[in-house]
C-alpha cells in the first residue's frame, strides 16, 4: 500500500472522528437542552383570568406598548416608582403576562439569581448572576426547591435577550423566565427594565447551573 493511500484511509477514519469530538459539547448541549426547552409554554399566572386584561392595558392612556422581534404586542401599565425601583405588569393579547421591574442603572439589578447588572452603552449591558443562596419557598418554611451549585456567569444582553434565572423545582419541569426589555428614562432617572414569567412543561429540562442558563440564552422563546 503506498503512502497516498495510506494517508487517504487514515483521514477518512480520524477526520470524521475528530469533528465528533469538536461538536461533542454542542450535540450534547442540544439534546440535553435545546430539544426540552422546546417543549416549554407559558405558566396563565393567577391574575391573568380576565380575557380582557390586555385590551384594558392597550386602551389605557398612559400604557405603553411595544413589539418584540417575535413581532409580538406588549404593552404594561405606567409602572409605580417607589424610592429605590419601580414595578408594573406586562401582557399580550395571547395571555402572557409577567411582573415588570424597573431598577436605576446607577444601582444595578439584583433578584432571583442576577447578582448584577451594568450598562455598557445604550441599551447593552453585561449581566452577572450567581447562586446567591437561592431558594424557591412557599409559606414560611417549605422549600421546595435549593440552589446546590455555587456558580457565577456573566454575558452581555441585548434589549430583548431571553434567559432562565432559575428552575422552581428538581425536576426541571417549572422554571423562572427572564426578558431584558433594555433602558427607560422616567423623570430624568434611567431605568434597567426586565421582566419575569413562569414557563413550564411535562418533560423537564437539567437545571444544572450556569449551564441552564447559558443554554436558555441561545434559545428562542417565541417572545
């Protein structure tokens, strides 16, 4: 067998070989997130029983509305401000709702899992989140579910990007959804928006952290 050949079969079996093992991290990331994630919908939250809501909001004259890059319609009430951040409540005419936050930039964004948040320029800002000791707790003392892994990820976030802060349970079948809507300004004060929803499905998805997090940020959400 001359050295051509030789070279010919080795390439045709190691070559192969060598591209599974470069993409072997992200087939696996595929199934083990992509493909689940896929089966998740929005939670209808205990306030959302009025099929009317969302037209009270449009037709609101102080509301606000805007479109998404799913070219989906939102619109919030004018959100309350209070000393330190503001809140609201977002929907669509297809029955997501959310609970909208405003915090000021120079202060930075802290709940569920995000440890904090800094503009970059506009509306890019680089978003740090952390275990931070988090549980999900219903009445005082049942805890239903505990952040195990000590982690910390940091990634930069466009208006809209979409990610998971957290799961709700073991199982992964409920998890906390987080929108960056960008930066507002309301009475000369500038604002970090976000929004949060539950999402949830029968299948379950591995609430491996910041893995689940990384995942969701690459996935689209249809929002």
């Amino acid at each position: 067998m001359n050295n051509v050949n030789l070279l010919f079969i080795i390439s045709i079996i190691f070559v192969p070989l060598m591209l599974i093992s470069i993409n072997y991290s992200a087939i696996s990331d595929f199934y083990e997130y992509s493909v689940p994630l896929n089966s998740f919908d929005f939670e209808k939250l205990p306030y959302t029983d009025d099929p009317t809501r969302f037209q009270k909001t449009l037709n609101m004259d102080d509301s606000t509305c805007y479109t998404t890059l799913s070219m989906k319609l939102f619109c919030y009430e004018k959100p309350r401000i209070y000393e330190e951040s503001g809140v609201s409540y977002v929907r669509t005419s297809d029955g997501i709702e959310g609970e909208l936050h405003f915090d000021p930039v120079e202060n930075g964004v802290t709940y569920f899992t995000i440890q904090n948040m800094t503009r970059i320029q506009g509306d890019t800002a680089r978003i740090t989140l952390a275990d931070r000791d988090y549980s999900v707790q219903y009445g005082e003392d049942a805890v239903v579910y505990s952040i195990d892994e000590n982690f910390e990820y940091s990634a930069i976030l466009e208006k809209f990007d979409t990610f998971i802060s957290h799961c709700h349970n073991y199982e992964g079948t409920e998890a906390e959804l987080v929108q960056y809507l960008g930066v507002s300004s309301i009475d000369n004060v500038e604002y970090f928006m976000t929004w949060h929803t539950i999402i949830s499905s029968d299948k379950g998805v591995s609430c491996d952290y910041p893995e689940i997090i990384k995942a969701s940020l690459n996935h689209d959400f249809r929002i």
